[in-house]
C-alpha cells in the first residue's frame, strides 16, 4: 500500500473503516456525534488518527488542539507513520479473534493507539525534540498503562494484544510481524549501559507476562510461553519456557505472531 495515499477513494482500508462506521450510525445512534467527530468528519485516515489520538491525550496543560498539532507535523513530515498504521490495523483485524472489523481497533483497542503515539514519539526524538518526545511517552503510560520508550524501533504489523503493563526499553528493536501479550517487558538487566535492550525479529510471538532482559536476539519466527523470563538468546523457529527460560522444542507453526498459539508449551508436553 501506497504510504503517501490519504485521499479516502485511493486508501482501502481507510473506506473499509469509513464504510463500518456509517453502518455502526444506523445500528446505534447514541454514537453518532462520537462516529462522526473520529471517523465521518475527516478526509483521510491520518486526520482521524491525529484527531483521535489528540483527545485521548488531553489534559489541562496541553489541550488536545495543541497534541494534534504535534502529531499532525509528524504524520506529515514521515508518511511511513501512516503506513505502519495500516499495516497494524490489518494485523490486529488478522490475528486477533476478537476484533471483527477494522475500525474496532482504530477506536477502542488500546495497543493500536499506544503504537502509533510511540511512532510520533519516536520521530520527535530524532529530530532532537526530545522533550516533547518524553512527554508523549508519559501521557501514554498515564493513559494507557503502557511505557515505551520514544528511542525504541518498532517496526510495523505489529500487535500489542490487550497491552496493559507492556514496558519496552530505550535502545530495544521490534521488528515487523510480531506478537506481544500484555505485560511484558523488553527491559535491561540493570547492569548495563548503552545497548542494553533485546532485540526481537519478524515473526517472533512473545507470551502474556513474559520478561525479556538485557541485549540478547529473540530469533525470527521464535514463541516465548506466557510467564517466562528470558536471560539469553534465542534461536529462530524455537519455543522457550521457563524461568529461567530454555528451548523446550520447535515453534508449533511457521510464524508464530500470526497463529497467537497461546497453548504451545501444553502441545510440546504432549
């Protein structure tokens, strides 16, 4: 998909969303002043976005007017923010069982927002705005009981399911196609300085409650089970359990982040 499409006839799933939300109006009026102030009343997916985003951030020292100006600039200035967008709301709609349309998670699900805050976030700390940056960061962990750090890189496709409690460090990398469940940390191991966070490659499924610690390479397609502590890494195409967590056998399919297997460790005991 092209990044810089925003007009709503060239952008799919921008009309998909617009298309759910008209029909949402005639099913449930009570919502439609709230339907057509994110969703009706703009033009492109980015404006809903920086709208949206804006007023979940508001409080009584930055109004969302001026939020939106911020993440207006960056949605401008970096079109592969809207694009990574897409492609998180397109994994969300895949994988998870209980999202049954698009526009569900642009408006309610709360990892999708945290993700494309953190992206705003992130593009204000290279361009040295740093302060602004942080303060994004904690108005997400405020609203969202969620910290990443605005240095992080994330990639795109990827879904942060539930997403309370999730903590991501400064120089930690998440690549494209991941998984993560709520609760989880990508932390240091407080000893460190500098690169100290993990790395997780594309594919890779990270279970609910799930530690991560220090600079260490979660391989491709890896599945970390629920409530392990990872001090070590990982291969490609392997399931680890455990605290502290070990190989307990291979991955139960190709691309973990895309089955959400939450009962792997169960299968390998079989």
């Amino acid at each position: 998909m092209d990044a810089t499409c925003t007009e709503a006839e060239a952008d799919l799933i921008w009309e998909k969303i617009r298309t759910e939300v008209a029909q949402q109006v005639e099913r449930e009026p009570i919502l439609a002043s709230f339907l057509h102030a994110t969703i009706l009343n703009h033009n492109s997916l980015e404006a809903a976005l920086s709208f949206h985003l804006a007023n979940k951030l508001d409080n009584a020292v930055a109004p969302a007017l001026l939020i939106r100006e911020v993440i207006d600039e960056a949605l401008k200035a970096d079109p592969s923010i809207g694009h990574a967008a897409r492609a998180d709301l397109n994994a969300i709609y895949l994988r998870d069982s209980a999202c049954q349309s698009l526009h569900e998670p642009f408006l309610y699900f709360k990892g999708f927002h945290t993700l494309q805050v953190h992206r705003v976030a992130h593009w204000l700390w290279k361009q040295q705005r740093r302060s602004l940056a942080m303060f994004l960061q904690h108005r997400v962990s405020v609203v969202f009981s969620v910290d990443i750090h605005p240095a992080a890189r994330l990639g795109e496709g990827i879904l942060l399911d539930h997403a309370t409690g999730i903590v991501i460090g400064e120089t930690a990398v998440v690549e494209n196609n991941v998984s993560i469940m709520q609760s989880v940390t990508l932390g240091g191991t407080g000893k460190e300085t500098g690169d100290r966070h993990p790395k997780i490659r594309h594919g890779v499924l990270i279970g609910a409650g799930s530690k991560v610690l220090g600079n260490i390479d979660i391989g491709e397609c890896a599945q970390i089970a629920s409530g392990s502590v990872v001090l070590k890494s990982v291969p490609a195409k392997v399931l680890v359990a455990g605290v502290p967590a070990k190989v307990v056998g291979a991955a139960t399919c190709a691309e973990p982040a895309m089955s959400m297997d939450q009962c792997a460790l169960s299968q390998v005991q079989k």
